[in-house]
C-alpha cells in the first residue's frame, strides 16, 4: 500500500514538474515576442493567459486521475 502511494506521489510531482517547464517555455516565448513587437502585447498576453490555463488544467486533471484511480 505505501509503494502505491509513493508511486501515485511520483506522477503527481512529474505532471506539476512539467507544467512548470511549460510554463517557463511559455513565458520565454512571450517575452521574446514582445521584444519583437511591443505593439502586439494586448493579444499576446490574451493568448499567454489562455495558454498558461491549459497547461495548468492538464497538471491539474493528471492529479485527480493519479488521485482517483490510485495509480
């Protein structure tokens, strides 16, 4: 039963470790694309945002899953 739970713990630290690099790569695009063009910063940041939600959804949506199935 503890083997279990460690186990489940592993793929819950795994999905947030990968959002989190999700989320570093995306701000570094956003950051290189407003240097770019600063004009553009009101629709970048809008998508940024949208952007940021889905990736945080899906490390939220692997937890449940590790969490409800006891994987």
């Amino acid at each position: 039963m503890m083997l279990a739970t460690m186990t489940g713990n592993v793929h819950i630290g795994l999905a947030f470790a990968g959002a989190s690099i999700g989320d570093g790569i995306a701000t570094v695009g956003l950051l290189i694309a407003l240097a770019r063009n600063p004009g553009m910063s009101g629709r970048l940041l809008t998508w940024f945002f949208v952007g940021i939600g889905l990736i945080e959804a899906w490390a939220v949506i692997g937890w449940l899953v590790v969490s409800k199935t006891g994987l």
